[in-house]
C-alpha cells in the first residue's frame, strides 16, 4: 500500500537551504522509501517526541509522523540542529 506524503508548510524552507545535489537524494528517499513502507526505513524517536520517527539521508534527518495511509514530514534539517529546530514545530 503506497503511503501519501503531506509536508508541514516549514519544509519548504528547510529545502531552501539544501543544494540541489542533496535534494535530489532526498526526493529519491522519500519516493522510494517513505512512500513505500516509512516503519520499515525509519527509526523511532524517543523522549519527548515519541510517535514520530526519522530517516537519515546522508548528513540530513527528516523527520515525520506516520498517520494512517499519510505520512506527514515535519521537517528535513541537517543533524546538528534538527532536534532543537524540529521541536519549536509541534
């Protein structure tokens, strides 16, 4: 069963910032992987922001909530600011 992807209106903004080398490989990412079993490729977070799971592409994190048939990204941040960042979206 393919996944629908939906986006927070912040990831754009995140997008911004990447080259587009990286966005490439983001795109395949989540077109192959998110789209296709997100539970399967994704880890879980902890803490504070259980129930939300992130997949690593190369020095990125996106972060996202697996609902249903949806599976809505909150954010697609470099790893060293994504968890101070991503909380300030929820």
């Amino acid at each position: 069963m393919p996944y629908q992807v939906l986006y927070h209106p912040d990831v754009k903004r995140d997008l911004a910032r990447i080259n587009v080398t990286m966005k490439k490989r983001l795109k395949k990412a989540i077109e192959t992987r998110l789209m296709a079993a997100p539970e399967q490729y994704g880890e879980p977070l902890r803490k504070t922001l259980k129930g939300y799971w992130k997949m690593r592409v190369g020095d990125y994190r996106i972060v996202f909530k697996v609902s249903g048939g949806d599976v809505v990204i909150f954010g697609v941040i470099h790893r060293k600011a994504v968890y101070e960042e991503i909380s300030k979206r929820f």
